[in-house]
C-alpha cells in the first residue's frame, strides 16, 4: 500500500527518543538492582521450539502464544495448515532460563543467579496495562536450598524478593505503597485437599487465581462442583495470615530470612496469592500496588529443571513487566522529568559547536566536531541555514548541551558553559581542556 | 518430553553470562559511539505487519522472512491455510524506522538522527557469520539535502560512513584493516543502462550485487541475457575508480565532507558495490575486513518514507551486526578480556561479605549485604558451608571482588583490598567508608 501511513500492529508500542530513554531509564534500573545484588545477565533466542512452552507453563500462557515459523522449510508449512507452528514467540523467559539451565546444570554454580530482560509476546486482548509485546525483567536463583534445607530455601526466597523490592525503592516506592503478598503453594494445595479437593490439587489452586478476577457469585458455584468447601477454605485461610510474615508459624523462616535483609516490612501474609503459571511448587508472591494492581510476581519452581532434562535443582524467581511499572511511577508522580532522564543516563551533549558565520569558521565546524568525538565527547552541532548566533545558542540550550563552542577563527574559540552561563574566549586547545566528560 | 534436554532453535543463540557480557561490550560501543555522534536512540515492535517489509525491501529479505500469527485469531489461521502469516519476525530495522518517521514526519526535526539496537531473524542456512536470529545496530539521518543540495547529502552520507568508523576505530581497529567500500546506485545504473540494461538497471544492480559470490562463468552468461555488455560496463567501472574518493570527479563532495570529518583514510570508491535491498537509492557502502567480509552496509534510501506514506524525504544509513564485528574482533585479537569487559561494564563487585564463623558473625552477613546494596554498592557474599576464611577470601577474589569484608564481632571488621593486597581492621562504619562505588 504505497504511499498510506501502515500502522504498528495492535497491542505493540513504536518508542520515539522521549519515550525510548524513558524506556532506558527503567532498564537501567532493572540491571543496576540486578548487578547490585550479584546477579548475573543471560539471554536466549526470542523464538523457542513450542514445546518449550508448552510443557508446563499451563493453559493460561499457553492459550496466547504468538505462533512463528520459518517460510522456506516446507515441512513447516504442512503442520501449518493444521495449525501447528513449530517456534513460539516467547510469552515468558523461565522456560528458556530452565533450558539454559538444564543444559549446563554440571558446570553452573551453586548457586547461579541469573537476571535477564528483555521483550516478551503475548496475543492477549490489548489494555491499560496490558499489551501484546512488553519488557520483562526476571531474576532467579537456582540450586540453593534442597528439601532437607528449609532455612537455605528461605533465604533464597527472600533474596529474590528483596531485590525486587530494592528496585521498587530506588524508585521511590514506599512498604505504604506496595505490598509483597506471599503464599506458599504446597501450604494452600493441602489446606484444598482438606476442604474437599484431594486428587485436583491444582485446579483448585488455578481456580483460586481467578478469584477476585471473576465475580463471587460464579466462582463460588464452580468450587462447589468440585466439591470444595470454600467456607472452610475461608476459616483456614484466615489463620495463616498474620501481621508480620515471621508471626504467622508456617512461614517463620522466611519471615526470619526476610528480616535480615531488612525487607519484612514490604511484606505480608496472603493466603488467596495462587499465581496462574502451572509450573510453581512452594512460595508464590506477588508485588500489588495500592491494594489492586501487580507490578511483579514469582515463585518456586522447585521441579521444572528436571522437566527440561537436569538434575532436581531447587529454584526460585520473579517477573516484573515494564508497563505496569511505569504506570505507577506516573500515576505516583515518581518518574523523573525527560532532562533529568537524559542526564542520569549520559544523554546530555557535552558540546554543541556554533560557526561565527565566516566561510572559514563553517568549514572548521566538521572537524572540531571529529576532533572532540575522538576525545570521547558528545558532540553536536546545528543544520540550519541560519549565521544568528543567539538562535545557534538556543538550539544548543534546547538540546540540553553543557557547553556552547563558537568556533571564531583560526585556532580560537568562545567557550559558553550554558549551565552557569558564563563565558571565555581564546585558544582552541586551552579552551577544549576545560570539557572534561 | 520431561527428562529430556530440548535444543534451541538452529541459528540462534544461548547467552551465558560470559557470552552475555561480551554482548554488552559491543552493545554498549555501539550505544556510547552513537550518543557521541548526536543521533537518538528508538525501538519499534520485533514483529510488523507482512507488508512493511513486503512493500520495498526486495526479493533477497522476503524469502527470508519468519511469519508469525496469535493462535487466538480465528481470521489469521484461515489466511495460515493458505500459507500468509499476518505478521514478521523483523529481519532488518529500516522498514519500522520508515514506517515510524512517516507517522510523524511534521513533528520530527530536520535532520533527525536515530539509532537503533536489537534482534533481527532471517530464515536463512546458519553458517559462520550468519544466524536466524542476530543483533544489528542502525544509525540514519533523514529530512537533510533536497535534490538541489549535493553538498548537504553528501554531509549526511559522511556523518552516517564516520560515525560507523568511528565504532571500528574505537574497537581498535585501523584504516589498514578495513575499507569502507562506497558506490553510487544512481551513476552505476546509468552506466548499466549505457551497456545495454536500459529499463532493467534495477535487474542488473541486483546481479552485479551477486558478482563474486556467484562464479564468474555463471554470471557473464546471465548479464549476456539481461543484454549487458559486461566487458564494457568492466572498462567503465574502471574509470569510477581512484586512489582517494575525492579524487574521483563523481565523488568530490563526498570525498570533501568525508576529509572534514576526518575519515576519508577509510574510504574508497568501489564501483561494483550494489547492496541487495532494492530500495536504496544513490549512495551504497559496504564497510569490508581484510578485503572480504562484510562487516556492516548501508545507503541513500531517498524514496522509502514516501512509500510509507510521509513526504519525500531524503534519508542515508547503515547496518552493523554483532556477529561478523564479534568474529573479526575474536579473530584480530581486539577483544578484550573478560576481567576487563567486566571492569568496563561496571560488573566487578564493590564487597565480598565474609563470616569469621562465630553463630553471631554468620547473622551478620545478611543484613551488611542489605546496607552496602542500599549504599549504591555491588556486594556479594559465599552460599558455601565452609568456615575457611582462606577459601572464602579465594571466591571473593575469583568473583573479581574490589573488596573482602571479613566480620570480626560487634562492629567491627576487617576490610581486604583485593587489587593491593592491604588489609585494615576497624570500626564497621570507619571501614565501610573506604568503599567507594
């Protein structure tokens, strides 16, 4: 369709400068926490085989999955037509985490602790908050705490959730603002058996993530038919939470483990956190802001290693998505003005190179530029037609330049700091060695 | 298949964290030499709609192109049958920076200057140098020299060829290296057009393009159909040639905006560099190593915003991917060390927290670790059981530790330098601000 504007597909975001170091700023976030706390960077491919996902990430995910194949193979084609894509756009890295993991389980250390962020794709209908490509952060800890080693798995536990609530503090979030609700899985499944659902553990548990998602009134009938006696469920639940996570008896190690590194106050007891993945197997967490939204979420897959052909290797991990994230920063008035993001990220020019207006002095423009760009300077400098000196200092004061260079004849130059707006002139070299990055 | 370990998608890559950081290094070159240089950075979706990259980008992308389609939607799995995805997997970037610029070109300023990082896919035979999936780095300039203003577009050419050597140059890499190979669509198709291929010069670039990657015996015959008389077109070419581009009379202004940037040592005038992608449409360069491979590319796409539905704009800019730069890098011995990429980076951690084994020092080590991270600092500690303070102090090292910090008992510890070997004990706050980030 020439010459008609093509829109970006639905659900996915074009990020123009504004938006893009915005973007920057929370990534930059993300990796700082990550390395601050000893995690280590990992990828993988963006495409994975689908049954990578497939295995155990349960309907939910599995029910979204941007399907993508390759349009030479023509073995690949066939399956198409029955609908059947032979690689996934990743809607979740731990699978690929698991993968990776797995395939060097021997070499690793123990533990390994890994962070990654990058893009993620989900077919999902398009919302606030929710989009069909967003950014994810994850951090996991892998191979730390065995069956035997209740202690040892709550300080891994506590280690993932306190890197993620240093991040949230970074940004200026406060324990009022947000809150660590914390479950543990095996707890909830045995207090379901109890109540009625002995033998459909799991989709009792799946059916009490979606409680508050749907309304009361249909969820309590659909316990019902699988004999669950939500009643009882409710009287229990209600004896598992407790002020402090240390006070309630079934979570005193990680209580403990949580206080220690100075986070208990972000948390809290929620016996209702079930998290839809399939694959967790003990704690579950989720980070909600204002009493409503999650901002993160995670827990222990003590199993899924195994699933990808390692050795049982104890694990534990969150996710946290950029765009409700960033939601919340605004809404809290916590994301920085687009001048202090350029600065906190090394996006300020250092210089920005002005022609007095004399053919020679044009001419000089390129090769200063050259010349403080081989020095390790951010250097820019006006297309415009226009010889209107002051004009040129505006465009250099627009552009956010700490300098302002007039280049005024052979080997001279105004030197203009347009932060304290004072100014000297003289040689070139002189004047240049006072531009430290 | 529980137990078993699944692969990864042939072509594409697992990044462990030496892989990762390696990655980073080269990412984070590409950022900062950008930045110097003055452009923006943008990103757009991974995925478009078909024709985005359909509509311009010429037989030799589309054939490699991966579909992808959401298994949610009904209409996109008819349309499956008959083998049309909806959308693609990006194999190149230029498409979405067209489409996005297009969308708001009366906003945007004259020239903008965007860069671009991320993953690109093509479906083609992985080989050394070449995979499905792989990370390309784009810069362009557009909206700078109309038609009527040679001089401007050969500025913006220059700025697009420097900033690119730059990046090369910063590796450390020397003009005896590698050559920036450059050409012009515009006076080749003519010359094309004089020896016979008027009305196909398109037809022709693009089997010049294929020259020396198809033997010669094969490709005379196939100019011979096209009706070009090569021998001619050969002594033509000859003459394009020069010692310096602005020797050459057809390239004077680039060979003069190329010197005032200080780059022209890099540059030669080639005149059988063609470029696959059928929309450039003047300039073309090819930045080659040691007179074979090709390390990044690009060129005037003078047309391709209005094909995206904006106003002609004039428009000039290139491609760099991270795996033949990483392979010449490895091959020429320019890659750092992974103690140094880790330094680089900012990776090293800042403290190693260490128990002298009393129950009271053990207790200690978790929130120490809590209050140096909330300090800004990089601090690690050993999961291990071992008391040795010997074997401890040898995994703090071994994790590139800036510090070891051995706690002694109630306030107080002692503090390692690990890069000089010194060692003081004292009060814990005394101590702690010794370290510096």
């Amino acid at each position: 369709m020439p010459g008609s504007t093509l829109p970006s597909p639905k659900g996915t975001r074009d990020f123009y400068p504004i938006e893009m170091a915005r973007r920057r700023w929370i990534e930059d976030k993300w990796r700082k926490t990550s390395v601050r706390h000893g995690f280590e960077e990992i990828d993988g491919p963006t495409f994975e085989h689908v049954e990578v996902f497939t295995i155990k990430s349960g309907e939910g995910i599995v029910s979204e999955i941007f399907g993508a194949f390759s349009g030479k193979d023509e073995t690949q084609l066939e399956n198409l037509k029955q609908g059947h894509a032979p690689f996934a756009l990743r809607p979740e890295f731990t699978p690929t985490l698991a993968r990776m993991f797995a395939a060097r389980a021997k070499q690793l250390p123990q533990p390994t602790k890994w962070f990654w962020q990058g893009p993620c794709f989900r077919a999902e209908r398009p919302q606030r908050g929710r989009l069909r490509e967003f950014l994810q952060w994850n951090c996991d800890i892998l191979g730390m705490g065995g069956p035997d080693q209740p202690k040892e798995r709550a300080t891994a536990d506590a280690e993932a959730i306190a890197v993620c609530v240093d991040l949230l503090a970074s940004c200026g979030l406060k324990p009022s603002d947000i809150t660590v609700q914390i479950n543990d899985r095996h707890i909830v499944a045995g207090m379901l058996a109890e109540c009625g659902a002995a033998g459909r553990e799991m989709q009792a548990l799946m059916l009490l993530d979606k409680r508050g998602k749907i309304p009361e009134a249909e969820i309590g009938p659909m316990f019902a038919a699988m004999g669950v006696d939500l009643a009882r469920f409710d009287a229990m639940a209600a004896g598992l939470r407790a002020p402090r996570v240390s006070d309630s008896p079934r979570f005193a190690d990680l209580g403990a483990a949580l206080a220690s590194l100075g986070v208990e106050d972000w948390c809290a007891v929620n016996p209702y956190i079930a998290r839809g993945l399939a694959y967790y197997t003990g704690t579950v967490f989720e980070v909600i802001v204002d009493g409503e939204r999650a901002v993160a979420g995670g827990g222990r897959y003590d199993n899924l290693i195994e699933v990808f052909g390692g050795p049982p290797t104890p694990a534990v991990g969150f996710g946290m998505g950029d765009v409700v994230l960033s939601l919340v920063l605004q809404d809290k008035g916590l994301m920085p003005t687009d001048a202090q993001i350029a600065k906190d990220l090394g996006l300020r020019p250092d210089a920005f190179v002005i022609s007095n207006g004399t053919p020679e002095s044009d001419a000089a423009v390129a090769p200063l530029l050259a010349r403080l760009r081989g020095r390790g300077l951010h250097a820019r400098r006006s297309y415009k037609a226009t010889k209107n000196i002051g004009k040129l200092l505006k465009d250099a004061s627009d552009a956010g330049a700490r300098f302002a260079i007039i280049i005024e004849g052979a080997g001279e130059v105004t030197l203009k700091n347009l932060d304290d707006n004072t100014q000297d002139r003289g040689a070139t070299d002189a004047m240049l060695a006072r531009i430290t990055p």
